[in-house]
C-alpha cells in the first residue's frame, strides 16, 4: 500500500535522510503578536504535535512551515541528504491536509488530484498511484463524481489523497479528523502510524488524542 515508486528528479521517495528545522519563528498580525521564538527541530521518523484553543496560531504556524506564509521574524529550512532546499523543492517534500486547501467543486475527485498535483510544484504523472490513494481513502467507488456532489467528510478524505499522492517524506496535518466518521478515522490513525515509521508527521490540533498520535507536544498561547 505505501510502496512508493514515483520517480522524481531521478530519485525515489520517501526520502530517509531529511530533516526540518524552525527557528525563532515569531508572527505578528496588525501588530498583534501571534506567537513569538517557537523553535523545532524533526527528523525522518519523528512526530510533533501542535496544540493550543482557537486562535493561538496553530494554522498560522502550518502554513509557515509550509512556506505559504512568511514569518515576520525566524527561519525554516528543510534539508534533504546535506542539501538545503528551495521553496519549490519544498512544495514537492509536504503533503498537507489543512481546512484552507482549496478543492475544486465543478471536477470530479480524480480530476481534483491532478489539478492539485499540477499545480504542486514539478507536477509529477499521478499514474497508478492516484487509484492507490483513492482506494486508501475509500473513494475510489466516487472517483468520476463531481466534488460538488462529495459530503463534507468524502471531501476531508481526497484532501489526504491528495496529500498522500506523492509519497511525502513530511506530513502536514492540520484538524486532520475533521468531517471524519469513525472509519474515516481509522484510515487516518493508519496513515498517521505509518507516516511515523520513516516520515515527518505534524499534527495541528485541539484534541488531546489526536496530540497523543505524536511522540512530542508543543504548546501554542498560555
Ligand atoms: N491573515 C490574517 N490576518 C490577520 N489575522 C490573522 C490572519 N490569519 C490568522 N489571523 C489571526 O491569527 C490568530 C491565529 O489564527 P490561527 O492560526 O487560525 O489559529 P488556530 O489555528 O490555532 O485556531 C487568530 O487571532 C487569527 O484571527
Ligand atoms: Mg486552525
């Protein structure tokens, strides 16, 4: 199920030697200051969770990491066999499951994957693996229907297709059980499980068992 055979830029994924490292990150928002030195450090194989109530900064810090927001202050870098990455080289290494990743209502859920995929960085042929992701999720029945005709929860599911295409070595997620039903969420612990054993996993959330998923905490506001 998670043999990856994708090639890209001549080499396999997942990517075994990788590691992420945040510095001093600060945001400030109409000089309200979000958070302020939040530091981390992930490598292959290691899992952090980050919680905090509403507003304290968890999706903000996501998509920093993410590099689709810019710090006011700090630095991130990923690093990948001693080389330190370019924000496109980054795009291709995260695979995120977040409420402000944008579907796509008037295509179908297969279209969906490869228009996102397109727009990911070197956009890679979806191939094979789009039916292994789709199966995974348990849309594969739903493929050809159009998103606008997918519940809220069948929605929740092609986002972690789509952020599983393309074998990422780091896994973003953030609200990941959200819209889910309870075997919704048995596909996520496994995926959560099996991204922990050679993969960054990132959890953003509120909820303690979802925290517990990681092997660390970090807590966002007081
Ligand atoms: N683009 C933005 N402009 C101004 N304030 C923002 C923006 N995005 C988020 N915020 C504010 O930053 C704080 C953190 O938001 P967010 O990261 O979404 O929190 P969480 O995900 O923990 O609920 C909130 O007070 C929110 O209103
Ligand atoms: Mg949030």
């Amino acid at each position: 199920m998670w043999r990856c055979g994708i090639q890209v830029e001549g080499s396999y994924y997942p990517v075994n030697d990788i590691t992420l490292t945040v510095r001093d990150v600060s945001k400030i928002f109409n000089r309200r200051i979000i958070f302020e030195n939040v530091a981390f450090s992930l490598s292959a194989g290691e899992s952090l969770a980050i919680t905090g109530k509403n507003g304290s900064g968890k999706s903000t810090l996501v998509k920093i990491v993410c590099g689709v927001l810019s710090p006011t202050s700090g630095t991130i870098a990923y690093v990948v066999n001693g080389k330190i990455l370019d924000v496109e080289q980054v795009k291709d290494k995260i695979g995120l499951v977040s409420p402000y990743l944008q579907l796509y209502d008037e295509f179908t859920g297969l279209e969906n994957l490869e228009i996102l995929s397109k727009i990911r960085a070197n956009s890679v042929p979806i191939g094979e693996r789009a039916g292994e992701v789709l199966r995974l999720v348990g849309l594969w029945e739903r493929k050809n229907d159009f998103l606008r005709t997918y519940s809220s929860g069948m929605k929740q599911r092609l986002k972690y297709a789509f952020a599983l295409l393309h074998c990422p070595p780091v896994l973003i997620l953030d609200e990941p059980t959200s819209n889910l039903d309870a075997e919704g969420i048995d596909v996520v612990k496994k995926i959560v499980q099996e991204q922990q054993k050679t993969a960054i996993l990132i959890v953003a959330t509120n909820d303690k068992i979802e925290a517990d998923w990681c092997q660390r905490q970090m807590h966002l506001g007081i």
